[in-house]
C-alpha cells in the first residue's frame, strides 16, 4: 500500500501528525465553536449585538489575514497553526470570564478573528504542501471523516456538558483539547521553507477570478448553513435547552454523512468531481430554500440529515480542487490562500451586515430567513469553479 498511499506508514509522517491533531482540534472547536452565538445570547446579549459581533469578526479578518501569511511564510504553518492554538485559548478565556469582567465585544471578536485566520491559512498552506498529488481525494477523504468524528463527538458532548452543568465547563475542557492539540503537532519538520518574503508582484490575477469568485461563495455559504442555521433554531425553535438539543441533531446529521465521505473521496481522485459538485450544490439550494420553512424540532432534524451528506458531495470536490490551484501557482501559494480568505472575508462581513440593517425594519428571525434565500443564491455560486488542471510541479524551498 506505501507507494500509492504514503501515509499509511507505521512511522509518523506529516500527515499522520496532521491528522491526530485536527482528530483533537476538530473534536475541541466542535465543543464550543458551534454555540459561541448561543452562549452570546444566552449571556444577554441581543439577536442584532451577535449580529453585530460577527461584523467586526469578518471585518477584521480581512487585515488578519494579511498578518496571517507574513506569519505563515516567516516561521512556517505548523509553527502558526501552534500560534493560533495560543490565540484561540486566549479567545475562550475571553469568552469564559466575559460575563464577569465585562470584556468589550468587539474586542473578543478581533481574538476570535485573528485565531481563525492563523489556522485557516497555516492549515491550507501545510496540507497543500503535503497532500499526494495523485491521491488528494484519498487523503482529503481520511481528513474529512477525522474532522467529522470530532464533530459528531463534540457538539454532543458539548451539548450535554453546558445543559447539565454550564456552558463554561465545556469552554475549559476545550481549551485542554487545544493545548493537547499541539502535541502531535511537532513530530515532524516544516513542510515549507521559513523566513521567506511574501510578494504579490507578478502574480497573475485575471486567471483566477473565477476561483476567488466560487471560494467565496462557498465560504459565505458555510457560514450561513453552519454558524447562522445553529444561531436560528437557538431562537426560534429550540428555545429551551438548545446547546444539547442542536448538539445531538449536529451529532446524528454529521454521523449520517460519514457514510458518504470515503466514497465521495475515491470518484474525486477518479475525476468525477464535476458531476458531485454541480449535484451537490443545486440540492444544497434547494436545502437552504426549505430552512425558510421550518418551525419543529423534527423539520430541524431533517434538514441536517439532509444538509450533511449533500455538503461532502461538493464540498470535497471543491476542496481538492482548491489544493490542486494553490500547486499551480508556484512562489505564490500562501499569497493565492490568503488572498482567497480575504475576498471571501469581505462577502461574510457583507452577510452580517445585511442582517444587522433588515432586522432594523423586520424581526430577526424573518432576517435569518432572508439570509437562507441569499445562501441558496451562494451555493449556485459555488459552481462557478472551474476545473483544475495540475502540473505537478514540485517547487523546492518556494510557496
């Protein structure tokens, strides 16, 4: 099996390390990552406050991701990944002792945007850099079910954990997840060249418009689907309990779409990607067209049963897609993954802000409603990649 699958060594290699740590970090971000909003509201904070919270967030990060890649290409991904870590404890202490010490909101929004920014930028770099570029869908596949397993166990014992006793415990144990995180992390050198120097002068533009243009829909489209959806049957539908009531429907819809993910992964590597990622985002339009009617716990079950396994039929494909772009932009491939996280930066903050104005004029829910309609617009969109072609040029000490 080595040749064809270089991970699978009993030794502990890059991707091996990759995967043992985002097991660990998906399973601490699921514990409270899906309820921050949640915990916001259930603090006092007001539906057009959150709303206002994720406006500065995305805001922020546009710049973030600027000190991001500086940071990636001066001590390399793992070493920022390690950075983000720190960062996102920071943002937990923050939002632990928030009721107590008063923090600013939009003061915890800049940690929160800052660490989200050092992750996603290191991780993409680290994992495009190391993937095999025969097998990407394979390996994309191992990392999509690691993630998925700490997310069917995270928000269910998240959930539990903040019902039973309080939303802090879970915070605490979530910052011992993280620390344990870094463990793994480190057992192999960096995949990438340090100390190098970011430029964006002679990097052509034009060609890739139209795969800035689908990443972002796809981004903004994850936003609304994940962060806003969950933010939504807090409010409207289970308003008592929430954290272990969305928990355990995130739990079972997630478990659910595990079934697709290894065989979603083997089509993307023998070039049906097209055919799953047209598929996949047309029923994901229609999905976010049947979020506007849903007022019963067992409707919410349904769209997440429904949600889930339709999301990995297009979300791979794209994602593999998107690793296989940043190869072909030799020399530049921390300047094309932060480029693509700042454009689509700008649209989420776009989001935000058009529930923050419609909720002036009509409740906040019928806001959140609207925003399903424009994230079934979004997931159209994301059809918009075009296909990617590979050189498979190996470029040494260069990104």
């Amino acid at each position: 099996m080595r040749p064809r699958h270089f991970w699978r060594d009993i030794g502990f290699d890059e991707l091996s390390e990759l995967y043992t740590s985002m097991l660990i970090r998906s399973l601490a971000t699921s514990l409270i990552g899906l309820f921050v909003p949640i915990y916001l509201y259930s603090l006092g904070f007001s539906i057009r406050s959150i709303f206002g919270f994720f406006i500065i967030f995305f805001i922020v990060r546009v710049f973030c991701d600027i000190v991001s890649a500086l940071t990636v290409a001066r001590i390399g991904p793992k070493h920022t990944i390690a950075l983000s870590t720190l960062a996102n404890i920071i943002f937990l202490l923050l939002l632990l002792t928030l009721k107590d010490l008063h923090w600013p909101l939009a003061f915890v929004a800049l940690v929160g945007s800052l660490t989200n920014s050092l992750f996603f930028i290191a991780f993409h770099t680290d994992f495009s850099k190391i993937k095999h570029p025969k097998h990407g869908g394979k390996e994309l596949g191992y990392l999509t079910i690691i993630e998925k397993v700490g997310g069917i166990l995270g928000p269910l014992i998240g959930g539990v954990i903040a019902t039973v006793f309080s939303p802090s415990y879970t915070i605490v144990i979530a910052i011992i997840l993280f620390i344990v995180s870094l463990i793994p992390l480190f057992m192999t050198n960096e995949p990438v060249k340090t100390h190098q120097h970011i430029t964006i002068k002679g990097f052509a533009w034009r060609p890739h418009v139209r795969e800035f243009v689908s990443y972002t829909f796809l981004n903004s489209e994850n936003v609304i689907s994940i962060l806003l959806w969950n933010f939504y049957l807090s409010v409207a539908i289970f308003t008592k309990d929430p954290y272990a009531k969305i928990g355990a429907i995130t739990a079972i819809s997630t478990a659910l779409s595990l079934l697709t993910v290894k065989v979603v992964g083997a089509r993307v590597d023998n070039k049906s990607d097209r055919k799953l990622l047209h598929a996949g985002v047309y029923a994901n339009s229609v999905i976010h067209l049947l979020r506007v009617f849903v007022s019963t716990p067992l409707g919410a079950l349904g769209i997440n049963v429904l949600n889930d396994p339709i999301t990995v039929t297009y979300r791979m494909p794209f994602v593999k897609q998107f690793f296989d772009f940043s190869d072909n932009v030799p020399g530049y491939r921390i300047v094309y993954i932060a480029a693509n996280e700042m454009i689509s930066a700008v649209v989420k903050a776009g989001v935000w802000i058009g529930l923050y104005i419609a909720s002036a004029h009509v409740s906040e829910v019928t806001a959140m409603k609207g925003a399903f309609v424009v994230g079934a617009l979004f997931s159209l969109g994301i059809a918009l990649q075009p296909k990617a072609y590979n050189n498979h040029k190996q470029q040494v000490g260069s990104e």
